[in-house]
C-alpha cells in the first residue's frame, strides 16, 4: 500500500475551459470538500422511517497560500476574484484520482497572525464556462 503525505499531491491553475497546466506550487493545506446533499424522499410507504435519495455533489477546495507578489497563481486567482471570473483547477487526491472543474474565486482573504507568514486564505466553486469542460472526478 502506497500513501501520500500532504504535501505530494498536486495542484494546478489555469485559465477557464481547459485543462490546467500551471503548478500551484504556494499552496498548502489544501482541503477537497465533496459533499453530497441529501434528497429526503420519505412518504407513507417509508412508515416511521425517513430514507433520502443522494443529491448533487457540492464541492469547493480550500487552502491557504504565502503572500508573494511575484507568484503568478496568486495574481490569477486575485485577477479572477477582483473580475469576477473563472480559472481551470485541476487537484489531485493522492489515490490516482483528481477533482477538475472550472472554478470561481469566493473567498480571498488575507490572514496577518502576528507570529506567522502574511498569507491568503481561498475558497473555489465550480461552475461551468463551457459545454465541453464540465466537473468531474476521475482517475489518472
């Protein structure tokens, strides 16, 4: 059995509608929420029980990077939360899967802890730019 530490995987930006191809090499703690909703679809034939159906998958990907003016993912994703945009982000699991979508910027805060690095904390949606360039998770 093979396994990752966190700082193995991959992430990478780019711009919306294609595979990116930009190392996001300033990140860390990088947190992959896949979250499906819950569909209750109770009725009388369920009795005293509910029972849920899975719903759509809500993800987001959060983590935090350096401030660095010079670091060009950074400039995008600000560029792109500023505009309104979008960028491509593909994020590897560490398992042979990815999560890959095009994403909007909805967090972009910036964290000054008076003992710790000057530092961005971001939060991507997906959404979708093009028919041919959809959410998705899959392996290598």
């Amino acid at each position: 059995m093979l396994y990752k530490l966190g700082f193995e995987p991959k992430m990478y930006i780019g711009p919306a509608g294609s595979a990116p191809a930009t190392e996001a090499k300033n990140v860390k703690d990088v947190t992959v929420n896949l979250e499906s909703a819950e569909v209750d679809a109770s009725s009388r034939q369920s009795g005293i029980f509910k029972f849920y159906l899975p719903g759509q998958i809500d993800p987001s990907i959060e983590f935090t990077m350096n401030a660095d003016a010079d670091d060009t993912v950074q400039t995008t994703l600000r560029t792109q939360w500023l505009a309104r945009g979008a960028v491509a982000v593909k994020v590897e699991l560490g398992d042979g899967y990815f999560f890959m979508s095009d994403c909007i910027v909805t967090n972009f805060s910036n964290d000054q802890a008076l003992e710790d690095v000057v530092a961005y904390s971001v939060t991507l949606r997906p959404t979708i730019t093009s028919e041919a360039f959809l959410p998705t998770i899959t392996n290598a």
